[in-house]
C-alpha cells in the first residue's frame, strides 16, 4: 500500500541577518494511513517548519513532499489551496477560530472554500462528534478554552481528510481539559481511520501514538525508551 | 436677498434695479367699484358735482406725505369749503398723479382719463423730464399733444409753470421755464407761472431730499393752486 | 516629567508607521484650514480695501445743502487730528458741446485729494490719483465719460459748456472710484475741479447738488466709533454719515458669503481628519495598553503614563502642522487665482503669522481633545488584566464615555464660530454637521444590522464582510461617518452652486442675461423702437407693459389702517414714506410664467377674463410681497389703475428669482382686464457686445430721449463670475474632505486587516485563495462605500434644501446626475483604498500563523 505522506530528504534554512540557520537537514519521514505519530522538539528545533511543509504552506530547498503520491511542489497555489482544503485538517495550539462566525459556522468554512452550499448538516453532525450540540451557535468569544478547541477540532475533521496535522493542541488548556481534548482526538482519529501527526513537546501525549519521533539537528530520529528529555 | 432694497426715490430717479417697488398713493376716488368691463373705464359718478381732474408727477401724487396731506385733497377740501357755497357745486379733486411720470406718458394717460369726461383738468406735468434733461423741444410736442386732446374732448384745461434747480443749467433751466408760458398763450388757456412758488428751494417747506414738500409744503401748493383756479372757474 | 517626555519620544520612534499615518492624516485636514484661513484674512483685508475703494474713504457725510459752521465744527472735534477730508460736490446738470448737442450728465467737481482709496484710470494718461499735481484742479479742464464724446459732439480738446463756464476735455475716463453708492448711473459723468465750481454759477439757490464730505482717518482709529458719534451729531434728517462698508458693493457681501463658505468646509476637512486620527490614536491605545499595564504594574503612576501620550500627541501635532503649512503655502496661490476676478486687483496671498499659530494650536488641541475618550480609558486601566487569560484589552465603553465627546464637540462648534463672521451661518453649519454625523451613525449603526440579517445566509466572502462589518461597529460607523460626511459634502457644494446656477440662469444661454434695461417706453414708441433695434440688429426682448397701481384696500381694509409688521424704522417720516412706497407697485398681466418664475402655491390665472363673469379679477402675487400684506390664496385687494377701482382676487402665490435681470412684477394681472389702461413697456438688450453698446445708446438717446437706459451688464456679469469662482473654491474644500474621508478609511481598512490578521491567514491555511480574501476586503468596504455614498447623497438632498430655505430663499432644485457620479466613485475608491490597505497582509505567508508566538 502506498504510503499516505512521504518526505524525502527535505533540507530548509532560514537566514537571519547574514548568517543562515539550518533548520531541517536532509528529513525523511514516512506515514502510513491511518497512523497515528507524534513529533517531539524543543522549542526552536523546526517542529513550525515541518508543519508548514507538510501543510503545503511552504516548499523544501531541496527534497520532495509526497501526499497520496503527489508531489506538492507541483502543484499551483490553486491547486495547494483546494488540496488542504480537501485532504487537510489542522488544529492549532491557539484554536484560531474565526472571530466573527458562529461554531457551527467555523467548522463548516472548510466544506464553504470547497464551494459546498451545503455546510451546515455536516458542521452540526461534527460538532455533535465533538460533544458541542448544545452550542452551535455561539460566537468563539462566547467559548471557553476548551470549547474553542472542540470546535477546532470538529473543523479539522468536517471534510473527512486523510491526514490531521495537530500542532500541540492541548498546550493552551488546564490538564483535564486537555486530556479531553486529545481523548478526543486520537478517538477520532482511530475511528475513521485518519492519519495524525501530533507535534508536541509532552512526552505523556507522544507516548500515546502509535510511533514517537524526535526532531533534532533537523532531522527525525525514532525514539525508544531509553531516550529521555 | 429679496430685492426689497430702498432705492432713493428723487423726483428725477423713479428708476429701479430689477424687482422693485413703485410709489403710489390712495387716490380718493370714492367708487369701490368691482370692473364689470372687458378694459375697464374710469367711473362716472352719479353726484352732480364738479370733477377737477390733476395730472402730474410725485409732486400731485404727494411723495412722502399721506393722501390726506397732499395738495390735490387739500384743494378739494378748500373747494368744497369756500368755493362750494358760492358756485352751488361739490368739488371732487381726481388726484392724477404718479411719481415719475413725464409729459410723454401724459398723452396716453390723459386720453384715458378723459373718456370719463372731468370738467376740468390741471396738467402739472413736465418736472421730471426737466430733471432727466429731455429736450424742450420734445417737452412742448407732448404737452402740446395733451393740450389738444382736452381740447378735442372739451375739457377746459389750465397748465402749471414748472421751473428746474438752477445746478441744471441756465439755459436749459429758462427755455424749459419759458416753454410752459408759451404753451399757455398758444393755447389761451389759464397758467400759473410757478407751480412750486414759495416752496421750491425753500428747506422749511420740503422734506429732508429737499425735492418733495412736507405737508407745510403741499398747503401753500394748495394755495397757489386754488387761487389761480377760483380766477378761473368764477 | 522627564521619564514621560522620553517614553513619549520612545513612543514615537517604536511606532513608527502609526506615527506616520497619525501625522499625515492630520496634515491633511488642516491644509484646507490654514489655506483658507490665511486666504481669509487676506480676503477680508481686500474687501475692506475695495469698498474703501468704492466709496473713495473711510467715512462720508453727504447732504444736499453745506454743512452748517456749528456742524462743521462738530465734526471737526470728534475726528482724530490726523484725519484728513476733502470736498466732493455732485449734481446733474445740461451740459452742451461746442456744437449746441446738449445732454444730461453728473458733474463731479473734486477737491484735490480725492479719492482717498483707488484711483482714476483714464485713457490717455493712465492711472492717476487725483492728487494736487493734477491738470485738472489747476485749470478748467474735464474728465469725461468716453460715451459722451459722441452724444456731446465734443473730442479731445474741445470745449464744454457746464453752467457759464467752458471746459477743456483733457481726457477720457474708462473706471473711476469714489462716491459709488448705486452699482448702475443713470447719466455718464464729468470731472472738474471744484476750485471752478463757483465760476459755473450753478449752485443757486434751490440747487439739488450734494455736497460730499469724505473723511479718511489715520491707522488705529476706530471707525465705528466715530461713525455712531458723527450720526448723533449730525442729528439733521438731511445729513447721512456712511461708512465704506454701508456704501459697500454688492460684490463684497458676496465676497463675505464664500469666505465665511470656505472656511465652514475647510473646517469639515478638519473634523473628518481629526477624527480620523483620534481613531488611529485609539486603535494605537488599544495596543499598548498592555505596556502600560506593565509599567503601571511596576511601579508608574498612572498620570505618568496619560502624560506620556499627552507628550506624545503634542510632538505628533506638531509635527503635523509643518507639512500642513508647506504645502498650504504652496497651495494659497492656487486659491487666490481661483478668486481672481472677484475683485479688481489681486489679493495678496500670506501666510500670516497668526494662521501659523493657529496651525500649531489646533493641530495639538485637536490631538488632545479627540484622545480624551482614548485616555480615560487609559486612565481607568486595572494592571490586574495582565493576570487574566486571554486578557481582551478595551472592553466596552461605559456609558459616561459619551461625555468625553463633548469637549471636541465644543471645540470643533467654538472654531466653526471664530471662523465665520456670521453667529447664524456658524450655527447653521454647525447644527447641519451635526445633525448629519449624528444621523449617519444611527443610520450606520442600523445598516449595519440590517447588513448582517441581510447576507446571513449567504456564501462565506459575502457573509464574512457583513459580519466584520456588522460585528465591529466602531471601525465600521467611523469609517461609515466619515465617508458619509465627505460624500455630503461633496454632493452639496455642487447642488448649491446648480442652484444657484438655475437662480441666476447660468446654465441657460449667455445671450439670456440682459445687457441694457430699457424703460419708459410709451404705447405710441412701440413700433418705431422695435423697428429701429431690428434694424441694427439687436431686437428687442422680453417687451412687456408696465402699469402703475396703487392699493386702496387689503381685504376690505384701507390701507392707510393696515398695520405694517416690517416696523423698518422708529422715525415717522421713514415710516410714512415706506407706507407710501408699498401703497404703489408696477403690475403688468400675463397668463404665462417666465423662466425666472415659479408658481409656489394656486394655479395660473385663467388666460382672459371674462367680462360676463361675476368673479373678480383674477391676480398673481410674489410671494414676499403677499407676505408683506399678510395676503394669502383666495384673499382680494383693490386696486386702482388709472383712476378705475379693481377689485381682485389672489390666484396663486408665485416665486421670482430676483437674479434673474429679467423684467419681474410683485403682481400679475390676468390678461383682458388693463390692455387699455395708461402703460409704459419695458425691454432688455441682451445680445450686445460692449463696443457696440455706446453705439446703441446713442442711437436710442436720440431717437428717443425719453426713453431710459439702464446698463446692467457689469452688475450681472459680476455676479455671475463670482458665483463661479465661489463654487470652484468651495468644491476644492470638498474635495480635500473626501481625501481626508478617504485617507481615513485608509487607517481604518488597514487597522482592520491587520488585527485580523491571523483569521485572513486562517483562511488561506484553511484553502482560501488570495481571490476569496481579496473579494472580501472589497466586498466589506464597498458595501461601506456604497452605503455611506447613499446615505451621504441623501443627506445632501435634505440639507441643500434647508439650507435653500433660509439663505437663498426657497431656490432649491437637485440634480440627481451628480450624485450617482459621486457614489460611484466613493464605491470605487473605498474599494481600491481598502485593498491597498489590507494588500501588506494579504499577501502575508500563512505559514507565519504556525510559527509559535
């Protein structure tokens, strides 16, 4: 079977002034459908860059991105656009939810920017998923923290995408709370068969997927027992 | 910005700037009547009185004094009070006078007032084309041409002598004097030599414009009127 | 003190680009301010110049007898010992030709000396002032009129006669100054010199000559003063005093009008600007209310910190003012060539010493007081917010904050006073703005609910800019306001000068504006004057009969018993001649309106009355007059023309545009009713050029001595280049208040874009395409655009036709075509401005939202 993401020596810098840091150096990572893996780094270690790359927000110096065996670098920004809208479920450390529309609203933009009038019925069906029936309506500003984040969730989930980029989605919540959160996730997840890359610095949480990788001196290494923080 | 501005009324300047106002006065004309004519005439009293018919300018429409105090009403009033138990008769002064008029306006007006038949009638017209410097030439042809009309209709008919302020030059100012003589001997017909003897150039008898008569004024007008026409009509 | 001095300027140098926008924004506003504050009091200097200029001095006393030595002695003692006077006779008199052609003109014999403003410009030696060195007051010599070489007969060099004596003329006069009391002569004039009067012999007894007293008075005095002192002296009824402002042209109160016009709309260029700012200030607040937490937090009194902000608004004004006042200096000779014309020479354009002041004062104040909300809030800053989750700096308003609106109110009502002279057109101006900016916030406040009902449903691009838009009503109603505001402005200034354009009949024809007035045409001159100007060439218009009436009775009443209500004066004799004035009018009858008319209330009179009828006669009445006498429709007067009493009935209630030149009656008859009646016609020249008018005026006196000629052409033309010229400065005004709308929704789109950042960014992670984002920033602020355009259009509409009503009496007319042009490109505009705002952060890489904060 092929792989659902595979990167291939991936290399980026960033330069700073006149000096230029290498951030990723030569990566290779493989993710095989439906699994579920988590990303471990230090603050600055690359762990944004990865999840830009992946997202197809941004393009290798060198090496290649493959998504259900497409290359991203080829492809328009039109066709990168429709790509996450349609294979791609993000959550975020600080939910970004859209000020200015209602839960029910925000988690059906995804379905919207695919040109789907029909948003609604599955943001409600979602937002049920994620135990918010109750609160369709309310503005993000109306939402506690977690809420918020159930929300995000339901919208990274509404369009049934393959892979699940989540970017230390419970850093921003309480300790229950966030467990909630990741219960819900990784339930999620496992049910529908999607692939989820949790990037994270909470070893507890890594210790949950199925596979931990651990970033550093840009690249990905596996980490067994033994390797301790 | 209602053109309602006071334009300075002087007996020679009844000109005005555009939306204006004119000058009048009540005339006594005793008859409310509604015109019942497709052009209406002037009225025909039913009374048997004697109908004198003034035609002139400001100085008969009396600019600056009330209706009452103008010299026309003021010779009515004399008439009826000291003529009128002599000659049996009631006197009715039609005031005919409109400030600004000239003599070239007189001849259409005259032959309009006419039709209603006054018994008599005292032309004191001439003052303003004096003070607009019109030709005398021109003056006398007109007021000719009123002379004749009365004539033609019957009407007896007495002229005023007007004189004009000396600033306006001497020659101008004699032959237009002289003209009112000689018009009245062409015409046989009675003349006062001055209309506005005693008064004119006199600050105590004229308003502030030292053109018009106060009502102090418009008495000895009345006087010098009267007198020239009790000799007349007696 | 020092600590927040510094942190002000720290402020400053860390803020850079809201520091820029801050100043630029203000720079803007006042621009228009300082120009037309400068160009203002250069204005009013040049119109106190050229009515001096018109009346020859600064006072007058004129009478048509000497002054009294018991008067002269008085006068004497109340003027200031520099004072200086001269002595002016005029009078009509019969001047002849050397070959016996005689003719009516004004002789103006002159003390040396006169005028005492302007001077004489005479056609072969030029300008001349009229000083002792002078020809003329040193022989018998005469100026003359150029027209009256011809009706004279007499050339250069040739003698006239005036009273006994001969004058030489020694030149021709093509513009005199001094003694200007009436905009039109009813005879050309001639200058002597008065040492020659008396040889003339003309002033005799029961001259009508007046004798002019003219007065300058040394710098310093004050005139009003000695003006009210010489009246109460000078007690006699046959002395006026005149100051040169009374004697002033109709030019200068006009001249008034558009200064006290310019600088009511510069003052709106100012408020949008500053308002504009005082948004950017606050957003700019907002921001660094978390700093200033800290600093509270570590130990800074709050007064530190409002005082820094304080520092920092001063230097932000400050700097503002510079560029304001550059680029206003630049700017005034533009202006003063927009109001070239108006008056004889050109205006000196400076930028005074008190307009910079008021540049630096009112650009800090204005600072000040528009941020007085925003640092209140400051003021009230709990540091315990830095604790909280989440902490949303900023909340709500309450409600007293509304009170800290009011200084600016005031501030902005007490510069709209001082800049207008008139206390009524300032509060006019200033309850109009107000009513509109208050009005355009509800109604913005509404139309943003209704917005957000409205596309409720609809697709994403379309739904998101109604709920940015609905959701975040200060950005909104401000840009809203101040769009509006610009937009009413700008469709205003143009609907006042189409007004005025339709009152005057600019936009008809040239030829419609009559060149000579002609009067005192009788019956029988008719056929023989309108065959001769046929023949000339120039027919003659608008021929129309000219009957005299006198009022007998208002609705059953003497009208000796009616009560006056215009109580003019306390004087009888005023009194009695006023009442003998409005007892008589000039009527004529027509069964159509001309162009310069407009039936208000009723119907037109019925085309010919019918004599069998037992209705009265059926009459037109202008409207001010009917006011006068308290007459309204269906009320009867008598009248009395030609000794025949008519009773008639008002029909309707007409409007006459008094600017029209065209011939105008108080009352109209129905036609069938006077045609027989005594009457003279009146008629306009109006295709003439001016080379071609002596000629024709000529010909006229000749032909027909009787008739009189008025020439109001230059009176006419005048107005109607300064009505140009007016509205040509007042819409630059306008423009400037819609670049000041504009830059304003400038900050506001950009402060938008930018605290909404991430969800723009957002949304591309999410897959929006830059097309998506770039259609909702043009949809959210062209539907700001567009609603503010037709709210602003509308507005306009209303308060074009109030302020019709009160100031140019009821001549309102709107052209609709104006209107849909100015929304248009409001719409437009607001669009590309909004997205050139927002393009820094649209074009901004997602990728940034996944880096960690």
């Amino acid at each position: 079977m092929n792989p659902l993401l595979r990167l291939k020596q991936i290399s980026k810098s960033f330069h700073q002034g006149t000096q230029r840091i290498e951030v990723l150096n030569r990566l290779d990572l493989t993710v095989q459908q439906g699994e579920i893996i988590s990303i471990l780094g230090q603050s600055g270690s690359g762990k944004s860059t990865l999840l830009s790359l992946l997202a197809g927000l941004d393009h290798p110096e060198s090496g290649t991105v493959e998504v259900n065996g497409e290359d991203l670098a080829k492809l328009s920004q039109d066709q990168l656009s429709k790509f996450r809208s349609q294979n791609l479920g993000i959550v975020f450390q600080q939910y970004h939810l859209m000020s200015n529309l209602t839960a029910v609203e925000n988690v059906g933009v995804p379905l919207e920017l695919q040109g789907s009038r029909n948003f609604a019925e599955p943001a409600r069906m979602a937002l049920k998923q994620v135990g918010l029936s109750n609160r369709l309506a309310h503005f993000p500003s109306q939402l506690s923290g977690g809420e918020c984040q159930r929300v995000a969730l339901a919208r990274a989930m509404v369009s049934e995408p393959d892979l699940i980029l989540a970017d230390e989605p419970s850093g921003n919540l309480d300790q229950k709370t966030g467990r909630e959160i990741m219960d819900l996730l990784f339930g999620l997840c496992r049910k529908r068969e999607q692939s989820l890359i949790l990037v994270t610095h909470n070893l507890e949480l890594a210790k949950s997927c199925d596979r931990t990788l651990l970033l550093a001196d840009g690249r990905l290494k596996p980490m067994d027992s033994n390797d301790q923080d | 910005m209602t053109n309602r501005t006071s334009t300075s009324f002087r007996i020679s300047l009844s000109f005005f700037m555009i939306g204006f106002l004119g000058l009048a006065n009540s005339c006594t004309d005793p008859g409310v009547e509604k015109s019942g004519h497709e052009n209406p005439k002037p009225t025909e009293d039913a009374d048997p009185s004697f109908r004198i018919l003034i035609l002139g300018d400001s100085l008969t429409e009396g600019f600056g004094v009330s209706a009452e105090e103008a010299y026309p009403s003021l010779l009515e009033e004399k008439l009826n009070a000291e003529l009128s138990p002599r000659t049996k008769l009631r006197y009715k002064v039609v005031n005919g006078g409109i400030s600004g008029a000239t003599t070239s306006g007189g001849v259409s007006r005259v032959e309009w007032f006419l039709k209603a038949k006054p018994d008599y009638l005292l032309l004191a017209l001439g003052g303003n084309d004096g003070l607009r410097g019109i030709p005398v030439k021109e003056i006398k042809k007109n007021i000719d041409r009123i002379l004749h009309a009365a004539r033609k209709n019957q009407i007896p008919t007495m002229l005023a002598g007007m004189k004009i302020p000396p600033n306006y030059g001497e020659d101008y100012a004699h032959s237009f004097s002289q003209a009112f003589a000689q018009l009245a001997k062409d015409h046989q017909i009675p003349f006062i030599p001055f209309l506005l003897k005693g008064v004119g150039g006199n600050p105590e008898m004229n308003l502030p414009d030292r053109i018009h008569p106060n009502p102090l004024g418009h008495q000895a007008l009345c006087q010098t009127v009267y007198e020239s026409l009790v000799s007349a009509l007696d | 003190m020092s600590f927040a001095f510094r942190n002000a300027w720290r402020e400053i140098r860390n803020n850079r680009s809201f520091c820029l926008f801050y100043v630029v924004n203000l720079a803007l506003g006042l621009v228009g301010f300082l120009t037309v504050d400068s160009f203002k009091s250069s204005l009013d200097e040049k119109v106190r110049e050229e009515s001096k200029l018109l009346l020859g001095a600064d006072l007058a006393i004129r009478a048509r007898r000497d002054l009294t030595p018991e008067e002269l002695q008085g006068v004497k003692r109340l003027l200031p010992t520099e004072a200086e006077t001269v002595e002016v006779v005029d009078f009509f008199s019969m001047t002849a030709g050397p070959k016996g052609k005689s003719r009516l003109v004004k002789v103006i014999a002159m003390d040396p000396g006169f005028p005492f403003y302007g001077s004489f410009r005479l056609k072969l030696e030029g300008m001349a002032n009229g000083g002792e060195e002078m020809l003329l007051h040193k022989r018998k010599l005469a100026w003359i009129y150029p027209e009256l070489e011809s009706q004279l007969g007499a050339g250069l060099g040739e003698e006239i006669k005036i009273g006994k004596t001969g004058f030489r003329i020694s030149d021709f006069v093509i513009k005199d100054s001094g003694l200007q009391f009436q905009a039109a002569e009813m005879a050309p004039k001639v200058f002597i010199g008065k040492a020659f009067l008396d040889e003339t012999n003309l002033l005799q007894v029961g001259n009508t000559a007046f004798r002019n007293l003219l007065i300058r008075l040394p710098p310093g005095s004050d005139q009003a003063e000695i003006e009210k002192a010489l009246s109460l002296k000078l007690s006699s009824p046959e002395v006026r005093v005149y100051t040169h402002q009374k004697a002033g042209h109709r030019a200068g109160r006009l001249l008034r009008y558009l200064s006290d016009f310019l600088s009511l709309v510069s003052l709106v260029a100012l408020f949008l600007a500053t308002l504009g700012s005082g948004y950017l200030f606050h957003s700019f607040l907002i921001k660094r209310t978390i700093d200033v937490a800290i600093l509270v937090s570590l130990g800074a009194s709050r007064s530190k910190a409002t005082l820094t902000y304080l520092f920092q608004l001063t230097l932000l004004g400050s700097m503002a003012a510079l560029p304001a006042l550059v680029a206003a200096f630049l700017f005034l000779p533009v202006l003063s060539v927009a109001v070239e014309g108006i008056v004889t020479d050109e205006i000196k354009v400076f930028l005074g010493w008190k307009s910079v002041g008021l540049a630096f004062l009112v650009a800090i104040f204005a600072g000040w007081i528009i941020a007085l909300p925003s640092l209140r809030k400051l003021s009230r800053l709990n540091p315990l917010a830095l604790f909280q989750e989440a902490s949303q700096p900023g909340s709500q308003p309450g409600g007293k904050a509304f009170l800290f609106f009011i200084p600016a109110i005031v501030a902005f009502w007490g510069l709209t006073v001082l800049q207008s002279d008139s206390w009524k057109l300032a509060n006019l101006f200033f309850i109009a703005l107000l009513v509109s900016a208050g009005v355009l916030f509800i109604l913005g406040l509404l139309g943003l609910k209704v917005i957000n009902r409205a596309f409720g449903k609809s697709r994403l691009p379309l739904r998101l800019a109604a709920r940015s838009l609905a959701r975040n009503p200060s950005s909104s109603t401000t840009g809203f306001v101040a769009l509006g505001i610009g937009v009413l402005l700008l469709s205003l200034i143009p609907q006042f000068q189409y007004s005025l354009e339709q009152e005057i009949g600019l936009n008809q024809s040239e030829s419609k504006l009559p060149k000579l007035f002609l009067f005192d045409i009788q019956e029988n001159q008719v056929d023989r004057l309108v065959n001769l100007l046929e023949e000339k060439g120039k027919p003659l218009s608008n021929l129309t009969p000219w009957v005299r009436g006198k009022l007998l009775k208002v609705k059953g009443v003497d009208y000796e018993k009616v009560v006056d209500s215009n109580r003019e004066s306390t004087d009888p004799d005023e009194q009695r001649r006023n009442r003998f004035r409005r007892r008589g009018f000039n009527l004529s009858y027509r069964d159509r309106l001309l162009d310069s008319e407009e039936i208000l209330r009723g119907r037109m009179v019925v085309s010919e009355y019918d004599p069998n009828s037992t209705r009265p006669v059926e009459i037109s009445v202008e409207q001010k007059y009917a006011e006068s006498l308290d007459l309204d429709l269906g009320d009867q007067i008598e009248i009395e023309i030609g000794g025949v009493s008519i009773l008639s009935e008002v029909v309707n209630l007409r409007r006459v545009r008094w600017t029209s030149f065209q011939p105008n009656f108080f009352v109209q008859m129905q036609p069938g009713v006077i045609e027989k009646a005594p009457k003279t016609f009146i008629g306009t020249l109006n295709k003439i050029d001016s080379g071609e008018k002596e000629a024709i005026q000529d010909a006229l006196v000749s032909e027909f001595p009787t008739i009189s000629i008025l020439d109001v052409e230059r009176t006419g033309q005048t107005i109607l280049s300064i009505v140009r010229q007016m509205t040509w400065a007042l819409q630059v005004m306008a423009g400037l208040s819609i670049l000041a709308g504009l830059t304003i929704l400038f900050s506001v789109s950009r402060e938008k874009a930018h605290k909404l950042r991430w969800e723009l960014n957002l949304q591309k992670v999410l897959g929006a395409s830059f097309t998506d984002l770039r259609n909702q920033v043009r949809i959210e602020f062209g539907l700001l655009g567009l609603f503010a355009s037709l709210v602003g259009t509308s507005l306009s509409a209303l308060v074009s036709f109030v302020f019709a009503e009160i100031i140019f009496d009821r001549v309102w007319s709107y052209h609709w075509g104006l209107p849909c042009a100015i929304t248009l490109a409001v719409v437009i505009l607001s669009v590309l401005t909004a997205e050139f705002a927002a393009k820094k952060v649209l074009k901004m890489k997602p990728a940034y939202l996944l880096r960690e904060n």
